[in-house]
C-alpha cells in the first residue's frame, strides 16, 4: 500500500490463477472502520498487460439482426 493523507493505492500481486474476493478494511480518524469486499481475477500472464479485461456481473444479448 503507498500514498498519504485520503489516497491510498493498494496493489495485489497474485501468485495462482483463479478467482477470490479481496476485503480492504480502513481505520480513520478516531477509529472509525470501514471495509469494502472486491472481486479479484488473476490470470496467466499475458505480453501487453492493458490487453487485459475481466467483466463481472450480468450480461445481456441483444439482437441486431443478420445473426449479429
């Protein structure tokens, strides 16, 4: 974890494929907390790193026409 002050940035380095949620949990002022829970993805490597995409959630099809 790096930065100061309200910006933190926080880097994950995976060491197998797979899937898992990561919980982040902050302390703040006067002790307050508060955590978030992330969905985390790591694949195999792969040569341009900003060719990655990993989409979470629902999908939806829709039909254009033409078998499109």
């Amino acid at each position: 974890m790096t930065g100061t002050g309200a910006t933190r940035q926080l880097a994950v380095a995976a060491h197998v494929r797979g899937h898992t949620d990561l919980t982040v949990e902050v302390t703040g002022l006067g002790g307050r907390t508060a955590a978030k829970t992330l969905p985390y993805a790591a694949s195999a490597a792969v040569r341009n790193p900003t060719d990655t995409r990993c989409l979470t959630g629902s999908s939806a099809a829709v039909d254009v026409g033409d078998g499109y």
